[in-house]
C-alpha cells in the first residue's frame, strides 16, 4: 500500500484544499510531474493546468499558475487561482476560454505572457471536451 504525505493548496485568502493523498501529479514547467512519498525535496513554478490529487478518492483542479514546495512528506501549492474541476461547466469554461483568446490578441503581449495564455486555452478545451 502507497504511503501517504501532506498537502495543501493555499491562496492569499484561504486554504482550497487539503488532504493526505498517495500521489499528487502536478503540471510544472519541466513538463507533468508525479509526487509520491518520500520524493526528494522539490521547489517549482506551476504553469497553467490540471492538479490531480489521488487517495481514497481522485480530486482534480484547475490552475493558472504557481509555486510548489515538497520537503519532508510535506507539499504545499500557494497559487491564486485553483479550481475544482466539478465546479467548471461548460458555459463558465467558454467564458475563460474566450477571456483568454482575446488577450492573446493583444499587440503588445510578450512571449512570457503568450505561453502562459496558450496553455490556459490549451488546458481549458481539454477540460471542456
């Protein structure tokens, strides 16, 4: 049986969740990273995509961006934006979609600003199918 570690996603204003799963998948920059117990210590950015947080039941959220921390059996994600992935639906995910569409027309958008908004877009049509 998988050991299972602490976590918590954190915003400014609240704690989002929190349990104690057995793996966390998160989406850094370096690409989709698993994270079982005992991972060696790990801090990193978070680039748009989907958490997905498995123990006794699978949870999944949606984000835009943030850092992660992994030391000690002890994860925390500090973000402004983690939404669970139930709580989207189809009309709100267009919405977001179309926000983002029309930023990245912008003309004085940067090449930081255009990744981050293509894997929003990229991310959200996922979820919507």
């Amino acid at each position: 049986m998988s050991k299972q570690f602490k976590f918590e996603i954190i915003s400014p204003e609240k704690i989002i969740y929190s349990s104690e799963p057995n793996e966390v998948v998160i989406p850094s920059y370096e690409g989709y990273m698993t994270i079982l117990y005992d991972h060696s210590a790990l801090i990193t950015f978070l680039r748009p995509g989907v958490i997905e947080v498995k123990g006794s039941e699978t949870k999944k959220y949606f984000i835009e961006e943030g850092t992660v921390e992994f030391s000690n059996n002890k994860m925390l994600i500090l973000t402004n934006t983690a939404i669970n992935i139930k709580e989207l639906n189809k009309g709100k995910i267009d919405k977001m979609i179309e926000l983002n569409e029309k930023m990245l027309k912008e003309e004085d958008i940067n090449d930081k600003k255009k990744f981050i908004l293509s894997h929003k877009v990229e991310v959200l049509r996922m979820i919507n199918q």
